[in-house]
C-alpha cells in the first residue's frame, strides 16, 4: 500500500562500474535495489526468513557488492545486538535469491551508529575475501565468500564484556569502517593495503592506540595511523580515484549526529583540513556522509551535515565542493523542491553522473539531478520503498467511505481511502506514535485513535466524526494515558462519542463523553512480568451488540500466568471474568503473539490466538473451543494473529478467517471459510516480510487483508 518512505534508509551502495546499480539498506525493512526501467525500488528482503522468528535479519547493518561480479551482492544483518549473533545473506542475482551463512558476531542494524560504514566489503583484488567490521568483536575475515569466518587477531582479539558494552552505552560501534586502498581488481592476490576505522569504545576495550589502523601486508600486521582528532568517530571514509582519501570526524555515532565534526584529506602520511562545523550559537551540527567524484584538484565532494534541523538562510545540509574541498557552497537548504535535514548520514555522488547526488534520512532517500545547478531541485526518491512501522489496523464495515484506519510509529494515525495514493487524511499530530485506533460499526464516519506526541513522550487520543476530514483531541486523557503510552495500548468504539481506552500498564477507562470525562471499568490492574517489559488489556467492541466490549489479557509474557478473557454487557463500563478462558487454560504470551478478533456478522462470536494456538467462542466468550491446527514451532508462536473479513462466495460461515501462525511446521497466513474446519496456506515464501505484526480484514472484498511486515510498511492482498 502506497506511503512513500516512513522510515531511516541507513546507507546507499553503488556499484561503479555498473551504471543505475544501487542499493539501500534500511534499519527494519530489509534492503532495496533501484530499479531504472521504472524509477522506483524494489523490496530484495521479503522471502527471507522464518516469520516472526527471523525478523530481526530485516535490520541490515552493511551491503557489500562484488567489484568483479555485479550479480553478487551480499546483506550483513541483525536488528539489535542484544539479540544474538547475526547474519550474512548472499545472492548471486542481484537479491532475487538468497542463501545465508550464520555469523559469530551480533550485529545492529537498528542500534544507534547504524549508519556508520560500511562495514562490510569485498576484496577488489581477491573478491572470495571478504572484511567485517563488528561492533564488539573487531575485525572479522572471511576468505570463502562469507561462508565461514575468523577473528583478524593480528589487529585484535578482544571481545568487548558485557560491562564494557554497557558502559558504552549498550550497543558497542566498534570498527565502523573498512577501505582498501586499491584502484585495481581481479588479480587474484589480495589487496594489501587496507584501513580500519575504529570507535572510541573499541579503542578504549581492545588497548588500541588510534581510531584508525592500516595493515600494509593484507592484514598480517595492523599498525596505528597518526590522526589529527582523537576520541571522535569516523563514520565514512571514501577513496578517490588519485588515492587521496577523504575522511570524516564527528563526535556523536548518530543517527543525525551531533558535533563537532572535521572532514579531511589524507594522503597516507599528510592530514589536511577541509571542512569544520562546532557547536556554536545554540546549534550542534556534526558530519555524516562524504561521496567524491573525479580527482585531483577538481575532485567534487558531497559532504552531510547531521544534526541541523531545519531549512533558513544559513543552514548546512549537503555542502558541496568542486575543487578538492578548498571553497564550499550550500546546495539543499533554501533550494527549490524537499529539503530533509538532520540525519544526511549517507551521501553519494553516482559515480556515473557526477550532477546526481542522493542522501538517507529519516523519511527514506532524497536526490538532486542538477547539482551543479545554483539552485539544485531536491526531491525524494521512495517509490517502492515502504518502511512505516503499523501498530494497528482497523476496517470499516462495507460500505463505509474509507477502505481502513492505519496506527504507525513515528508518522501517526491515517485515514486510507486510495491503495494507489498515499493518504492525506490524519489527526495532524505531526512526530508521533499511534498505537490504536477503532470504529463505531453502526457509525463509522466516527474514528477514535490513542498515540504519542514523541516529541514530548505525551499520550494523546483523538476523534474525528466525519470520516477523518477534521480531527479534535480528547477534551482529557484516563489516568495513564498520558504517560503509559507504550503499543501494548487499545481501544475499543461502542458508539459515538463512545469509547473504552486501555493504556498499557494501566486499568481500563470508559467515557460517554467524547473524553470530556473518563470513569475506571473493574478490570484488575496488570502487575508487571519484567522491568520495563509493557503489557496491556487488549479491547474489542461486539460489532452486531454495542453493549457488549470483551477484554483480553494474554498474560504479558511466555513465563507469566495464563490469559484470560473478559466481558463486559454495559458498553465496557464493568467486566465479569470469563471462567470458560480460564478452563481453556490459554497460554501466556507477549501482547505482540497474541490477538482477539469478533465476527462482526454474528454476536458473540469471538476468535482468540493465544500465541500457540486458536479457540473459538459462539457464547460471548462463555466457553471456548481449541482448535488443533496451530502450534509453535522453531520459536515461532503457533498463532499470533486473527482477522475476520468478508465471507467467500457460498461459504458456510458468514466469515473469512485469516490467522498468521504455523501449521504443520510451515509459518504463514492461513486462512479457512468454513469456520475453522479447514485451512489453507494464504501467502506463500516469497512473501513473508519478516513476520506479520498486525492483520486486518477486508469487509467489502473477499480475500483481501492488510498486514504490517517488519519495518515494510502496510500491505494488502488482491
């Protein structure tokens, strides 16, 4: 479903002796390759993986592509380095197919720094080795084209302790970027010169004496190289065509990071000073990315200022300079068309078009074809590139004038009612985290939604009566819903003007009021399973009995208590346990494994994933039955996610059920039209997009639902 972007491309990779041949790596979505035929990217990520399971190998850390073989491309990936160790997927078509080789080092694809890099690269000269560089181990080698690797001891062998890495803020950067000093490639024998840039934590771990190395016997021996700066980060170094390279300091990892920044020259003995930005005025602007073209003292450089928000007279974005760095001119900030300040952590310079620049932000790619222009028109590049993170989705009956109601992170609530067409139709709370959103069935020009303002870490809840044309906040928030704002939050629309909230961590609250005034439901308080582990009541009104709301505790986590289910017959106003969830002994799960979903054709109709497995209810969730179908398995949850939609064609239950889960050890989405009697496999491995996070069904067309994938925005089946 079309948005556009809405979310960090971390870093572009060119490849440049094959022309248009891009790629862009994103730090939950999986990677991307351009497509010039139609100007757009194309998703090269969504097969990978065992769904939900293997989610985490959509944060891609680091894009590698042969210099001898522009088919072969490689992904370093892993989304957090508390996670475990990650990795590395190889295609021989450009990332039409993959194979993957399992790596001894964590990765953080979605950690701070992850823009730093690469880290990952290909030996021009002996393209079967390949050099890694970790965020807590050093420098890795691998001499077999990825498939096995060792430690490079001759630079270090330190692993950094989990205090060291606490200490350095939880993450590690470790050794951000690797160059080889080449201008040659497929000799056969391996590049001998080669830079390592090193993090001041890995500095401080490893007993190094310099954040930047240079072996000159292809890695036998590491020697320190003298640097202008100390204790700051290099997050790039790129070589030009005469040998001269062109690195950046900056004090902060990033993204968008903070200054002081430098950019040099370095000639392999001799630092110059190019490019500066301090702290001054009130601002903090640092440097990103560095891109170079040509060489000499024509030599263009593309250089990011990171951390300097906004578009005056003034502000540093992209500078840029044609003549080896001596003078430097503006060329984004006051420009015609888009500006995206503040995480430019990524320049590059085509290399087969020196007036094509392009940089990552936070909202995707953005690019000027006229950069030698005066005045270049910026404008973004993200057709095809979808990374919004959907908390929730929500579907009108048939016939309603929009198609859905999307819950994202970072972008908000939106109101859908073109597939084709990115929407236009919000509460308007600019920065921020919607975490829910719901309809009154019998009225649904009425929406109500709850979030976040990020930029103040504030609850919000909003309406809108006319279908999302114009919005109002609520007049007040319920006691926790301006501070537990966490996505295990819910709310459930009786009717108009009509709602139950459930902020997480929080007792349920009602109002008749349109949040003019909230009252507490009975519904116990939920005591905590972790530190800082959320959970929350998850909250469905009964689509054919308004008066009827059910709320469903999965129990927060796999070691807590078993889930339970309550229902309410005053419109969410009281609870009564369900003693029938309780014999069904359902498991206890995280609220991101775990959904209810009503029939809305049939009251009291319910359908419940526990994580394991699906029960059904005919009763209002008096009694419950289990069915076989489902269950765990690889440490994949057995069924995580429900959605009813518009029953088939003749169909014996008034309903399409649809549940993400795994069926005979395979995950996917399944579906059954004969009320669970029978399934069938609804996607297929192509498309598995890291997991599915939140599921919603069509009413108006059968077969049709709309999923979030990991980091991969919101997606819909014909």
């Amino acid at each position: 479903m079309k948005f556009g972007g809405g979310g960090y491309v971390t870093g572009l990779v060119f490849l440049p002796a094959t022309a248009n041949l891009l790629y862009a790596r994103t730090d939950i979505g999986g990677a991307y390759r351009w497509n010039p035929a139609t100007s757009a990217w194309t998703p090269i990520t969504d097969g990978l993986g065992f769904g939900a399971a293997e989610s985490r190998f959509h944060g891609v850390e680091s894009i590698a592509v042969d210099p001898n073989d522009d088919q072969l491309v490689y992904l370093a990936t892993g989304m957090y380095t508390f996670e475990g160790n990650g990795r590395l997927y190889i295609s021989s078509d450009r990332g039409d197919h993959w194979t993957h080789a399992d790596l001894p080092f964590a990765l953080g694809g979605n950690n701070p720094g992850r823009a730093l890099g690469e880290r990952l690269v290909v030996d021009p000269n002996k393209p079967s080795t390949l050099l890694f560089g970790s965020r807590q181990a050093g420098l890795w080698k691998s001499t077999d084209s990825g498939r096995n690797w060792a430690q490079v001891t001759s630079l270090s062998s330190v692993t950094m302790t989990t205090d060291q890495v606490k200490a350095a803020g939880g993450n590690g950067m470790g050794v951000g970027v690797v160059a080889f000093d080449t201008a040659t490639k497929g000799s056969g024998t391996a590049t001998q010169t080669v830079y390592a840039a090193i993090a001041p934590d890995y500095v401080a771990a490893a007993g190094l004496t310099s954040s930047l190395y240079r072996t000159t016997d292809g890695g036998a021996s590491w020697k320190p190289v003298a640097t202008p700066v100390t204790g700051m980060q290099i997050p790039h170094m790129v070589r030009a065509a005469d040998g001269i390279f062109y690195v950046v300091f900056t004090k902060d990892a990033g993204p968008g990071a903070g200054g002081p920044g430098r950019l040099y020259k370095f000639d392999g003995t001799n630092w110059t000073l190019l490019k500066s930005v301090d702290p001054a005025g009130g601002t903090n602007f640092g440097l990103g990315g560095v891109s170079v073209h040509g060489s000499g003292a024509t030599t263009r450089i593309a250089l990011g200022v990171t951390n300097s928000w906004g578009n005056w007279n003034g502000q540093q974005i992209v500078q840029l300079s044609d003549d080896a760095g001596k003078t430097w001119r503006e060329i984004e900030a006051q420009t015609p068309g888009e500006v995206a300040s503040g995480w430019v952590d990524d320049v590059e310079i085509d290399p087969a078009d020196r007036d094509h620049i392009l940089h990552v932000h936070g909202g995707g790619v953005i690019e000027t074809k006229n950069a030698s222009s005066a005045a270049p028109t910026w404008t973004g590049t993200v057709e095809g590139i979808e990374e919004t993170a959907v908390l929730g989705i929500v579907t009108p009956p048939a016939g309603a004038p929009y198609l859905l109601v999307s819950s994202s992170g970072d972008v908000g609530a939106w109101v859908h009612t073109d597939l084709s067409k990115a929407p236009t139709l919000n509460p308007g709370t600019g920065w921020s985290n919607a975490n829910g959103a719901d309809i009154a069935w019998a009225d649904p020009n009425y929406i109500a939604g709850i979030g976040r303002i990020n930029s103040t870490g504030v609850g919000t809840g909003y309406w809108s009566g006319d279908g999302g044309k114009t919005w109002a906040k609520f007049a007040t928030l319920p006691p926790g819903g301006a501070t537990n704002t966490e996505g295990q939050s819910s709310i459930a629309v009786t009717a108009r003007n009509k709602a139950v909230w459930a902020p997480s961590d929080s007792v349920p609250y009602y109002t008749t009021d349109n949040g003019a005034s909230w009252t507490a439901t009975n519904l116990p308080a939920l005591p905590s399973v972790a530190p800082g582990w959320s959970r929350g009541y998850r909250l469905v009104a009964d689509r054919k009995n308004s008066n009827k709301v059910y709320a469903y505790d999965s129990g927060g986590a796999t070691w807590a208590t078993a889930g339970k289910v309550y229902v309410s017959t005053d419109a969410g106003h009281s609870f009564t346990l369900s003693q029938g969830s309780v014999a069904a002994n359902l498991a206890p799960n995280a609220w991101w494994a775990s959904s209810i979903a009503v029939n809305p054709n049939a009251e009291g109709d319910l359908w419940l994933a526990d994580g394991n497995t699906v029960y059904h209810s005919l009763d209002s969730g008096a009694t419950w039955t289990k069915l076989g179908n489902f269950a765990s398995a690889n440490g994949v949850a057995g069924a995580s996610q429900i959605a009813l939609g518009k029953a088939a064609p003749g169909a014996t239950y008034s309903a399409a059920i649809y549940v993400v889960g795994v069926v005979g050890g395979v995950w996917g989405v399944y579906r059954s039209d004969d009320a669970g009697a029978t399934w069938s496999r609804f996607n297929d491995d192509a498309h598995q997009f890291g997991g599915i996070g939140v599921m919603a069904a069509d009413h108006n067309i059968y077969g049709r639902i709309y999923v979030s994938g990991t980091g991969r925005g919101l997606l819909y089946s014909n």
